[in-house]
C-alpha cells in the first residue's frame, strides 16, 4: 500500500492546474455566480476552454491515441478531474461526452458514428446530455415509457425526459427509447440531435443551479437507424458497460473540502472555530477524506483491470455522508454567510450537496447493492 | 496510490485469518463469560514472533496483526503490545501490557500485577510494571480490567526517551485499529444472524429496512478501514481522522446490531455482548484520545 503520488502524477496535476490558472479570469467564482456549472458565463467560457484544453491533451489523455488521447491511466483521468472541479469545472458539462458518450463510442460505436462523433468530442467541440429519466422511471429506469417505433427504415419517437442536465446548450442527447417489450430488453439508445424536429425542451428552475435540470419533450421525432449505438432493444448492455466505467462519478469530496477550507478561515477570523465547532468540522473533512480513498480504490482497481466490485457502491455512499456532514457543518455555522451572499465558493457547494444522493440514480439503489453483492443478504421473496 | 498489499503483508492476513478462523469457536461452558480469556493464546502469539512483526512489516504489519486477532472472541492485549512499544522502541516489556493516564480514572484494559502499563503523566510517558497495587476489577466490560489503588507516579519510572506526543498518536493507531476490528467482527455476526432469523416468512436480512442500514454500517466500516491503512502507512499521519471515522463507525454499528439481534443479543448466551461490551469500551478510549475537539485540518 502506498498513498503518495508518483512524480510523474503531481507533474501532470501541476501541469493542469497551471493550465488552468491561466485561463480562468480573476473575477472567476463571482462572473460562474458560485462555480455554477450550468452558468451563462460558465457554458460560454467552456465552449472556448474545452478545445483549448483538447489541444494541449488535457481533455481526453486517458482516451486510446486512435481516439484522439494519449493512453494515459485512469489516475490522471482522475487528478484532472478533481483539478477541475476544484476550479469550478470550466469545463462546464463536458462530463457527458468525454466520459459516458466517447466511451461508449469506442465500444459500441460503428465505424461512421466513430468517425462523425469521436474527433469532435476529442476536439472539445460537443456537448452531450443524456436521456435516460422520465417523470416515472427515476430510480427504476428500466421502466420508462419513451417510446420508438419504426416506420420504413427510420424510427419515430414520442415521449418525455425528465431532470436532464444541460438540455437546453447540449449538442446531442444520449436518448433511452422503448423498442421493444416491458423492462430491460425492450430498450435502444440513439445518439439524437437536439434541433432534430420535434424536440422541445424547457429548464426547470433548481436550487442546484441554472440548466442543471430540464425537461426534454420529445413529439413525434423521426431518427435514422444510423443514430442507434449498439443493438435494437439491447441498451441496457451499454448502460452497464458504461455506469461500471463512470459510476463513482465526480470527485464531490474536493468540492466540500474546498467549502470547509474557506468556512473554517471565515469562522477562524471572527474567532468563532471554538472546541465544539473544530470537533464537527473534523468529523466532517475527516469523512471526505474516507469517500477520497474510497474513490482511489476505484481507480486504482480501475488501473488494475480488476472485476467490478462493490468498492464502487461503497465510495458513493461514502461521498453521501461526508456531503450531509459537510452540509450540516455549514448549515450550523455559515448560514448567515449564506444568505449574506459572502462567499460564492461556500454557497456552490452548499447547493451541489444537496444533489449527491440523488443525482446519478438515488443513493438507496446504491445501498441495495451493497447489501446484495458485499454483504450477500438475501433478496426479499 | 496503490491499495494492494505487498506479497509479505498478503501472506501476514492468509496466515492471521487461518488462525482466527480456528480460534472462532466459544465453549458452551464459557457462553456467558464476561470476557474469554486470552493470555494463552498471546503467549502463543508472542512466542512465534507476532509481536516483532512491525521490525518487518512496519505500522501496517502491526494494524493488519491487531485487525486479525482482535477479530476472535478472545480479550487478547496485542495492540500495546505489538504496535505501541515496538514503534517507541520499548523492548521486552512485561505483558499485558496497558495504557493508563494520570489524568483518568485509575482503571484500563489487561492492567494486571504480572504485566506492565504505560501511562500519561501529560507531558511525559512512564511505565509502572508488575506492580503489586493493581487489583483486578470485575465489570462486564468484555476485557480483563484492572485497578490501580496507589500514588502512580511514584509507582512508575519515567520514560525520557519516549515523546509523549509520539506515544499519544500511537496509542490513538493502536485503539483504531482494535475498534475497526471490532466494529466488523460485530457487523459479520450480524449479517450471518440476519441471514437465517426468519421472521413474517422470511430471513428479516431480506427486508430493504434492515439492508440499508446494514449497507450503511459496512460504508462506515469500510472507511474507518482505509482511513486506518492509510495512517499506518504514512507514518501515523492522519490518525486522527481515522480515529473519528472509527468512532463514529462505532455508534453506528453498536446500536444496529443490537436492533438487528432483538433480544436474543441482550443475552449472555450469545456472543454478541462481548462486541458491545468491547465496542462501548472502544469507543469511551477514541473518545477520550480526541482531546477536547482538536481539529484535523
């Protein structure tokens, strides 16, 4: 066991973050309204940033060279996402097209959609958003009623998304359709342009932030086959290829570091990070500190080519109780700051903890499956 | 960053596991026992060299040697013994050995006439060996206990060698690692339990109720773990934040697997009291080694 970084590692972390530091403007935490990822100046500025990082091989490193990456290991795919976030991701929602669309791609692509997407998503030129809740398949996706039927060779789809992230700039959406019968089997995905005819969407306003939610209604919207990835009716192999790829999601535990950081030195100058305040801020970051390495050894099994296992199930559970401390933490102590407006940094994150048991599918799915595959408890009859 | 133990510390866990798993059993005789006692089987232990295996395998050699053993239902003093003298360069110390302070009540865990104890003087560490003022103590605190009725101080030597913060920090290792074992052992009897106690028709492990907040437990246990490895590793940096995780790992676990045993866990019939006796003893100790909220950052 070793917990220190190589050389090579924090030269790439520094390499990053300088990157960074050179491009973000002074006024950054103020001109994002509190790191918002889904903020006007956020979206504008990552439509710049993004190919700027493509071309100094910052935003898909850890892609195969063929793919337009650079090989490199699932470490510094994440040590440039924590820097990211720790930024306030200017990259703004590059999550869906670099780490779910461009994977599943490579795998389940055919050589023309390879070809038409792959460079572009490389270049940092693409936005993704991904289709797959409806206002009654949250939790139990494999329930949803969007529906694709064909007609002559193409595929007409009818039917409404829910809680869509970054719906309203994306590109291109990763859309969840019904083709066939009831439950996972019955599922396709298509690859579908959000000015295709048809499509509709509206933002629904959230505490989590602008754009961070919208609805997606799709009316009678005509797609061609060559807009399917993977087999008809045969989604959900892709779905579980690429959640086991990406299923710990972002590195929330620096996004609340980041926020007890700056409240503790708030609390520290008015004088006010007495005994009891440091003991809670302590459970607190030390709790962070457990969902970190239970995210590196994620991505050190990653690395290792190891089988799936449970560990993931365990780091985001992990990640949703170091967000409740640190959210309890500030609620306790910061709240006035809060309303006060003071501090952009503290607000963001005090807003994105809201999200971190719900967003990616509802922790509870992720307790179901601890309990069935490590704990191996028996299902109910 | 690598979560993979060395070909030597694999070999450690195979050999530790092999021989907990033998010494799992309780006698019938022994069920209601407060605690089981395990001076033999230290002796054991000690004899084929266990408690030099950090000299080899470092802090984490001696974490993964009290996760191990600590893991049986047998009060076995090897924390003190095998992870805090070693590392202070204590050699061949009488055992058990305990930790007392000046500070607390004159009662800990193994302090018995024929070992010695390492105390807290708050700005230095003594030692008070086989001293004839210790009279064991009966509680059903799942440990042998015992008091010492006298003036410590002039009981004890002073150690000049030994930094009291040093000590301080690795007393902290010791007692997290003790209670991250504990707190597993407590969560794998109740997961067995649960799995075979039918109730409504069915195991009660079965019920999404019992499953979330088991499912909770071994997230807390899991992080209390790593957190635990990687203070070990990185020279006791660190041990605090495990020391807090563990501590709140121990409340957990405490009161769900006493909900999830019902009565049959009230009883001195079923080993589950001796995890609750250790946890609640276990968690008193990190508590007390987090002096006044002292902050981690």
């Amino acid at each position: 066991m070793d917990f220190t970084w190589t050389d090579d590692q924090i030269a790439f972390r520094q390499r990053v973050r300088s990157f960074i530091d050179d491009r973000l403007p002074a006024e950054w935490e103020h001109l994002t309204e509190g790191l918002d990822v889904g903020s006007d100046y956020t979206v504008a500025f990552s439509r710049k940033f993004c190919p700027e990082l493509a071309r100094a091989g910052l935003l898909v490193p850890h892609w195969p060279s063929e793919y337009g990456g650079l090989n490199a290991d699932a470490w510094h795919h994440w040590i440039l996402n924590e820097e990211m976030i720790r930024a306030g991701e200017p990259r703004s929602y590059q999550y869906m097209s670099v780490n779910w669309a461009g994977p599943a791609l490579m795998r389940y692509g055919t050589p023309a959609q390879k070809a038409a997407f792959l460079p572009r998503i490389a270049a940092g030129t693409l936005v993704f958003c991904q289709g797959f809740s409806e206002p009654n398949a949250g939790s139990d996706l494999a329930s949803l009623r969007t529906s694709a039927r064909q007609d002559g060779a193409d595929w007409i789809v009818s039917g409404q998304k829910i809680w869509t992230s970054a719906a309203s700039f994306a590109d291109y959406c990763i859309l969840l359709a019904r083709t066939g019968g009831p439950g996972r089997k019955g599922l396709t995905m298509f690859l579908v342009p959000m000015e295709t005819p048809g499509i509709e969407v509206r933002v629904i306003p959230s505490k989590m932030g602008a754009r961070a939610l919208h609805e997606v209604f799709l009316q009678d919207v005509r797609l061609s086959p060559a807009t399917i990835l993977g087999e008809v009716n045969d989604a959900w192999s892709v779905v579980s290829h690429i959640l086991h790829y990406e299923r710990i999601g972002i590195p929330r535990y620096i996004i609340s570091l980041h926020a007890l950081d700056r409240a503790v030195k708030l609390l520290k100058d008015d004088g006010a990070f007495g005994a009891l305040v440091r003991a809670q801020e302590a459970r607190a970051r030390a709790m962070c500190e457990a969902a970190r390495l239970a995210c590196y050894k994620v991505v050190h099994a990653r690395v290792k080519d190891a089988a799936p296992s449970a560990a993931t199930n365990l780091a985001r559970i992990a990640l949703v109780m170091a967000d409740r401390l640190v959210a309890e933490f500030l609620g306790d102590h910061i709240m006035d700051r809060l309303i006060g407006r003071e501090d952009p940094v503290i607000a963001g994150a005090y807003r994105r903890t809201s999200a971190t048991g719900i967003a990616s599918g509802a922790a509870e799915i992720q307790l179901d499956l601890i309990a069935r595959t490590h704990l191996q408890l028996p299902r109910a009859a | 960053m690598d979560f993979d133990f060395t070909e030597d510390q694999g070999l450690l866990i195979q050999t530790l596991e092999r021989w907990a798993a033998d010494h799992m059993e309780i006698d019938a005789n022994d069920r209601a026992a407060t605690y089981l006692p395990g001076e033999t089987l230290a002796a054991e232990l000690a004899e084929q060299g266990y408690f030099d295996v950090s000299a080899e395998l470092g802090l984490l050699g001696a974490v993964l040697l009290v996760d191990k053993v600590c893991r049986t239902p047998w009060a076995i003093e090897v924390a003190a013994s095998a992870l805090v003298a070693p590392m202070l360069n204590l050699r061949d110390l009488p055992r058990p050995l305990a930790m007392l302070s000046v500070n607390g009540r004159p009662v800990a865990r193994f302090l018995s006439t024929q070992g010695a104890a390492l105390v807290d003087a708050g700005d230095h560490v003594r030692l008070l060996r086989n001293n004839a003022g210790i009279q064991p103590l009966k509680n059903p605190y799942a440990y042998p206990f015992g008091l010492f009725d006298g003036d410590l101080l002039a009981a004890s030597e002073r150690l000049d060698d030994v930094p009291v913060a040093a000590y301080r920090r690795l007393r902290q290792l010791a007692v997290t690692a003790e209670a991250v074992s504990a707190v597993q052992a407590a969560l794998d009897l109740t997961v067995e339990y649960v799995k075979t106690r039918v109730q409504f028709g069915r195991a009660i492990g079965s019920f999404q109720a019992v499953q979330h907040r088991l499912a909770e437990c071994s997230v807390m246990a899991h992080s209390a773990q790593l957190l635990l490895y990687k203070a070990a590793v990185d020279n006791l940096g660190g041990t605090q934040m495990a020391a807090i995780v563990t501590h709140d790992a121990i409340k957990r676990v405490l009161y769900e697997t006493n909900q999830f045993h019902g009565a049959i866990g009230l009883t001195l019939e079923y080993p589950l009291h001796l995890w609750t006796y250790r946890l609640r003893v276990l968690q008193f100790e990190l508590a007390s080694g987090m002096t006044g909220g002292e902050g981690v950052g």
